[in-house]
C-alpha cells in the first residue's frame, strides 16, 4: 500500500488546485490544432518533455511526484505495452 501524503495542509492552506484534461473537450477546434501546431511540431519547432513511469504499481509514486514538483514535463504513466 503507498504511503499517504503528508503535506495535505500546506496544498489546502497554498489552495492548489487539480484540472483535468481531456482533448475531446477540445474536439471542435481540432481543425485549428491541425492548421496551425502540426506545422510546428513536424519542423522540430514545437517541443515537450515527457516524465514516463512504468506500471500502476508506480502510480502512488508518480502521484507525488506531481505534488512535490520531481517531475519534468508531461507526467505519464504507461499501463500497457507501447
């Protein structure tokens, strides 16, 4: 079983606040994404970072890595095979 986390009261008294994303919220404006950043991203104009975990099991981990600040980039975690 993961740890808990400890530092509940100090994101409570920071107000952090979590957002989700999902890009079918999005998917009117795909056409827009297409046009104008897949020009970008194809010519190595546009460019990301991915912090890749492997496994459920590392997800309480991952977790706080969100939290703490250890990750760089997109957090991910990988479930299945690539």
């Amino acid at each position: 079983m993961a740890s808990p986390l400890h530092n509940w009261p100090h994101l409570l008294i920071n107000r952090v606040q979590t957002q989700r994303f999902i890009d079918l919220d999005h998917q009117g404006r795909f056409d827009v994404i297409e046009v104008n950043f897949l020009p970008l991203l194809r010519g190595g104009e546009l460019h990301s970072r991915e912090h890749m975990i492997e496994g459920l099991t590392a997800s309480p981990a991952t977790l706080r890595k969100l939290v703490d600040g250890t990750n760089a980039g997109k957090l991910l975690v990988r479930v299945g095979p690539s």
